[in-house]
C-alpha cells in the first residue's frame, strides 16, 4: 500500500457512500486452487477498513474467485491492509501491514496455518536463506528477520525510516527506503549493514537485468528539487553505471521487468516500456491511459504477460487488465479493492 494516498482520501469514505461493484466472478466451487497455473492479487482494502482479500485468477481458464482467503477461510477476517504476498516452500505468506502481522496460508488449499504477530507496519518479505527473511517496515526503525523453520521473528537489523522493497544478489539485500534517500546493502549472512548508494528519495522498485545489474526507480520530492530518477548500478561495486532524470511534472513509480529480463516497466500516468540498452528514457507509452488510476502492476512469466491493477477511486474494487507482450488487451476483470500485490505462478 502506498499509505500516503489512504490519508489523502480517508475523508472520502465519511462523506462518500461506498460503491459496491459486483466482480465478474465465476463459482467459486468451479475454480481449482491445484490448477497447474494460477496468479493471486492481493487487494489492500480501505486503510482501517479491516477489509483486505485476495483475489484467485486462472491465466488458462480466465476464472475468477473474488476472494479466494475468505471461500477458503470462512468466519476468518484476513486483516487491514494485505500489503503483499510470497510464496516460500510450500507456503503463501500474506503481509497485513496495519493488523502489524504476517499470515501464513497452505500453498495446498489456501487455508491459515500460522500468523506471526510483533511487527509494527511490515510491507515485504526478502528469503536470504532455507531458515531465514528479512521484513521491511512503514514505522519500525528497523527490518524485523523471521526465522522459517519457528516462524517466529528472531532479531532486527536497525535502519531508519520507512523500509520497502527488497532484493537480494549474492548474499547482499538491498534494501529502499522511502525518505532516507539511499539503498541500503546488508549482509545477509552478518544480518548488518555495510554500505549505501545514494539513489534520492521516494525510491519505489528495484529489479535485477539480465546482465545482474541493479534497476533503481525514484519518484522525487520537488519540493526540495530532487528530481525523479531511474538508475543501472553495478550491484558488485556498487557504482551507478547510468542514471536517467525526469523532468518534475513526472511521478515514475512502481518499477517491474519482464521475464527475459530485458525489458524494464514503470507507471508515470502511462505504462511505459525500456529496453535496459536503452540510452534515453521513453517518451511513447506502451499502454496508453484513458481516465484510468494506475495503481500497480505485475509481469507475469508463465504467460507472458503484463497485468495492471487499475484502484479505480480507490473505494470501488479494482479493475486488473491483462496485456500480452505485444501490448494487446487480452482479459480484463474485476479483484478487490486497491489491489497492488501479484504473485504466479
């Protein structure tokens, strides 16, 4: 969740009736949680809602259950806020940010096993081992390292303000922060940090190419002229490589790459497309807005395809539309409300 704009239209939903869409949904009884592929997106919910879900899609099948945790789980409330998910051996970890807790659902059937509670708003979760991961967070100061044979969280490693994406290259994570301006490197076998890159503020996606460089996207403050920013950095030395501005009316956010790993994505009001041997930043947009609301996407390697989560106004539930490579519409249908997390598989 990018919790900023929940505060910007918390008012909306005391002034505002909520508009409720009826998904186009098949039965959930005709969906097979054990379909050879299936995507889950986790829908956010209404920020102090207590109304986040996760949607279930079948890429072959174009099925639809609307909230798959809830038919799986009934009389269970997933939480407030579902902030992402993963899957780790043969389980699905939901991160509920503003419920301060992690669940743990079976990969099998989608049913809770465990929930770890002690975190302070927790956002993502990086596996560095077998045993362990790393959990950034909104609040906590720090990133909280579970262990994942306990599932249980085991120690921190302190690092100021709001933590967020992750990645980890050689026993290295690297780690954004949102106001701190830099990366973070830690070493993942010593669970301590041993270095930054300054990168500017708002840093809001990170991926690896397939020439193992370092993608680092920044939306900026103008207020205090840090312009939004698109870096390559060589993740070995640590050195930025190339580094792309934009101008300040740009708002680039939420940075993917596609399964060859040769081609970058990021929303600023458009989709646009980078080949990672591209010189200059795009000017023509590979999926052209029309009154939508991009809010996240995801590239999905199984069918090759892009997935954008369209938060409509941020109270209906989202629209999610499904694009092959070539930038054709493929699917389009209906999750829950601010869906931003994917995960296929």
């Amino acid at each position: 969740m990018r919790r900023w704009s929940f505060f910007i239209f918390l008012c909306i939903f005391y002034f505002t009736a909520c508009i409720k869409d009826k998904p186009t949904v098949i039965t959930p009884s005709s969906v097979s949680i054990s379909a050879n592929h299936k995507l889950y997106i986790t829908n956010e919910g209404n920020f102090m809602y207590n109304n986040a879900s996760v949607t279930f899609y079948n890429p072959d099948t174009k099925e639809v259950v609307s909230d798959i945790f809830k038919t799986q789980n009934p009389g269970y409330t997933l939480g407030d806020v579902c902030q992402s998910i993963i899957k780790m051996m043969n389980d699905y970890y939901l991160v509920i940010n503003n419920s301060n807790k992690i669940v743990i659902v079976s990969a099998d059937d989608f049913k809770v096993k465990q929930t770890i509670y002690g975190f302070t708003s927790p956002r993502y979760i990086l596996p560095v081992s077998f045993v362990k991961a790393y959990v950034s967070d909104l609040y906590a100061n720090k990133i909280n390292i579970i262990n994942l044979t306990s599932k249980q969280i085991v120690g921190y490693i302190p690092l100021p303000g709001w933590s967020e994406d992750m990645l980890l290259f050689y026993n290295k994570a690297f780690i954004l922060n949102k106001y701190q301006f830099y990366c973070y490197v830690v070493d993942a076998l010593q669970d301590k940090v041993i270095d930054s890159i300054y990168v500017g503020k708002y840093a809001s996606g990170i991926v690896l190419d397939k020439n193992e460089k370092l993608w680092i996207l920044c939306s900026g403050d103008n207020t205090i002229n840090d312009l939004p920013k698109l870096h390559r950095i060589d993740p070995i030395t640590l050195n930025k490589e190339k580094t792309f501005t934009f101008s300040s009316s740009d708002n680039p956010h939420h940075l993917i790459i596609d399964a060859s790993r040769e081609n970058i994505f990021f929303i600023n009001n458009h989709i646009y497309k980078m080949n990672i041997n591209s010189t200059v930043l795009p000017n023509t947009p590979f999926i052209t807005n029309t009154s939508n609301n991009f809010y996240s996407m995801y590239w999905n390697n199984y069918d090759n395809n892009l997935y954008i989560s369209d938060a409509m106004d941020y109270v209906q539930n989202s629209t999610i539309f499904r694009y092959n490579a070539n930038g054709q519409l493929v699917h389009t249908f209906k999750a829950g409300i601010n869906a931003s997390g994917f995960l296929g598989e």
